[in-house]
C-alpha cells in the first residue's frame, strides 16, 4: 500500500483521451486492471501485456495507451510517452485510503505457528533493508530492467514503506475499499 503511488495511465504525445480504446494492462487480475475498470469503466478494449512491454508497446503503436506499473512509471517519458492519468492520484483523491498494491497472504488453514514465522521473517527481512539500503543495491540491480540509482531508489521509496511493516486500520479499510475482500 502506499500514497502518491500507483500505475499510471500514458498514451503517445498528442493522443486525445477520448479517442483511447484498446489499453495494455499488466494482467486482468493486477490492481492496475482493477483500477482502470473501476476509474475509466468506458474503457472495455484491455489486453494483457508483460509490464515491461507495455511502454515499448504502447510506444510503437499497437495500443492507443498503457498502464505502466514498477519502474515504467518512472522512465516512460524517454519513450515519447506522456501521462494520461496518475491512477493512485485518482485513486487517492475519490477515496482518501492509500492504494493497495500487492500483498503477501497466507492460507489460514497452515499452523498460526508457520504463520506467525513467516510474517516474522518478512517483517525482519523488511527491518534490515530499511536500515541497510545500500547492501540491497547489488540484489535489486540483478533482478530490475532499470539500473539507473535515482530509477531504483524512487521505485523503492514509492512501493516500500510503513503499510509493508503493517496495514493498520487504514491500510484495511483500503484493502476493502478495492476489493471487497475483510483483512
């Protein structure tokens, strides 16, 4: 979860929003998705597309426009890109609730003792990379599609946070507000 964040909804320069039909989303089941249906509910033409190939996509032609989620939301202006729309800003102002971005779940029918493990382990793994970015570095670098430093630490900042320690009451009620599902 998290504020000021989210996917975002470009098109090529010069595209008028209202001749936008066919969209590449990063999954029909990804809050991206969810996010367009319920934000633009005019728009029905959504096809899914590997999240690094949207831009690319999107850039070529061969969709009107594109949500952009990860590292996309940060370098899709290099490709003649522009914003349509900021989803978590819309998201954000209609509700008031941080968007939900992705989570983390276990089957409550495991043990409540793994469970209890497993959110230990995340919540100490998530700990020490707040307090030792830097050795995080190397990790991320091997596994991002973008390696510029600014690109990763914005990416970082954007999508890691206090709702990764803990939804708290709010982060519930946000978690409900998009998907009707009780945390």
């Amino acid at each position: 979860l998290g504020r000021g964040n989210g996917p975002v909804f470009v098109a090529r320069q010069g595209t008028p929003p209202d001749s936008i039909r066919r969209v590449a989303v990063p999954g029909l089941h990804t809050t991206a998705n969810a996010l367009m249906s319920r934000l633009y509910p005019s728009i029905t033409q959504k096809e899914p597309v590997l999240f690094s190939e949207i831009a690319p996509a999107v850039a070529r032609g061969e969709y009107d426009a594109g949500v952009l989620i990860h590292e996309g939301r940060f370098v899709y202006r290099k490709l003649g890109l522009e914003l349509v729309a900021d989803l978590g800003e819309l998201w954000e102002s209609r509700t008031g609730l941080p968007l939900p971005l992705g989570a983390i779940v276990a089957r409550r029918t495991l043990p409540e003792e793994l469970r209890c493990e497993i959110e230990r382990l995340l919540r100490t793994s998530i700990e020490y990379a707040f307090a030792h970015r830097e050795e995080s570095r190397t990790y991320i670098k091997e596994h991002a599609r973008e390696l510029d430093d600014r690109v990763i630490d914005h990416h970082i900042d954007f999508f890691v946070n206090s709702y990764s320690l803990s939804l708290g009451d709010e982060g519930r009620r946000a978690v409900r507000e998009l998907t009707g599902v009780e945390v």
